[in-house]
C-alpha cells in the first residue's frame, strides 16, 4: 500500500509568497506618489502666497504717489487755484486764445492777478486752443459778416485775439463759410447805412484798409446788389 501524498498548507506555497510580494510593492508605491502631490499643491500654495505681497506692494506705491499729488495740490496758494478757474472759464465760454487770458488775468481792468499766478494758471491749463480760434473765425463770419482775410488778421491782433498764426491758420482753413453771402450783406450795409455807390461799395469790399474780399467776392456783391 503506497503512502498517501501529504499537501503543502497554502501559505508555504512560493507562488503566494511571490504575489504577497507583488502587492506589498504596489501599496507602497502608492504610498510614496501620495506625498508628491501634496507637495505639489503646497508648493503652489507657497507660489501664490509669495506672489500676494507684490501685488500689496503696488498698490501701496499707487497710494504713496495719489498722496504725494495731493500734498502738491496743498500746497499751491489759494491765489494761483482761483486764477487756474477763471482761465479755464474764459478758455470754455468766451473761446479766448492763451495770451488773451494770460492779459485778462494781470490787467488792472480785469481780473488783477498777480503775473506769478496768472503764470501758473496757464501753465496749468490744458486746453485745444486751435479749437478756440475756430469758434472764434466761426463767431465773425456768422454775426459780422467778414471776409476771411479780415478774420485771419483779427484772429492774430494784439488789439483782437492775440491767437498765434498757427492756431489762426487752422481755424482759416477749417472754417465753412460762404463769404460771397458775407461780401453781399457787407455791400447791402454800405448802401442802406451810409447810401454808397456800388463802385464805392466795391472798393470798401476789397481794400487792404477795408473788409478785405477778394475781387471775385466783391464782384459778386455788386452783381447781386443792383438786382
């Protein structure tokens, strides 16, 4: 009678200790790749973190210099704050040039600011003074009908405007007009107001020391004059 074949219990089997090994690896595996995310995000975190206090700085620098501005702004005198607003009152409602406000400012018959503050006013003003000269031209060709030569020489007069040629020119050369019309009602004038002959008339239009239209202006006043 042969001897019966006595089984191995299953733990001493080599194959249960090879897959015991196996999945003791993968588990610490896992282990270790749990750590490096966490590392990952607190590194981010850290990332952030350090990035705030710029952000902090720059926004203190901003306040810093919005102070310092104000305390420039404190510091000016009562005096030059007035005369900055009267100049900015005359350059948006009455469309005066810069050196015409500047006078206006220091004339004993206007407003008698010392010339340190009128100084500081226009220095201090910003403003489209070519735009000023325009709704001046605009001003003279409207209500007083003159010619455009006339208005160019009004524009730059120490005893008109006193804008510069620059800003004269601009305003001449964006300025819409019908200045035969404008020669029309200066002739129309001359004969209702003062009963001169259309010749005389003609000669008044285009004089140097007169309205200053050109000759085709004036001729054709005179033509629409007698009809």
């Amino acid at each position: 009678m042969s001897k019966e074949k006595i089984k191995k219990p299953f733990y001493k089997k080599w194959w249960v200790w090879v897959l015991a090994i196996i999945i003791i690896g993968s588990i610490a595996t896992s282990g270790e790749e749990e750590p490096n995310e966490t590392s990952s995000k607190d590194k981010s975190t850290k990332e952030i973190t350090e990035t705030q206090p710029e952000e902090t700085s720059s926004e203190e620098q901003t306040n810093e210099v919005s102070k310092e501005v104000s305390k420039e702004e404190d510091n000016v005198p009562g005096e030059y704050k007035s005369a900055l607003k009267k100049a900015e009152t005359y350059a948006k409602t009455i469309n005066m040039s810069k050196n015409a406000i500047f006078e206006q400012l220091t004339s004993e018959y206007g407003e008698k600011f010392s010339a340190e503050s009128a100084k500081y006013a226009m220095d201090n003003l910003e403003f489209d003074w070519k735009a000023n000269a325009l709704k001046k031209a605009e001003t003279y060709s409207k209500t007083m009908q003159m010619s455009k030569q006339g208005i160019y020489e009004q524009l730059i007069s120490e005893s008109g405007e006193k804008f510069t040629a620059d800003e004269a020119q601009y305003a001449i050369d964006n300025l819409k007009g019908d200045f035969k019309e404008n020669a029309l009602a200066k002739a129309k004038t001359y004969q209702e107001t003062m009963s001169m002959s259309p010749e005389a008339i003609r000669d008044q239009l285009t004089s140097e020391h007169g309205e200053k239209f050109t000759q085709q202006e004036a001729d054709y006043a005179i033509e629409q004059l007698n009809k």
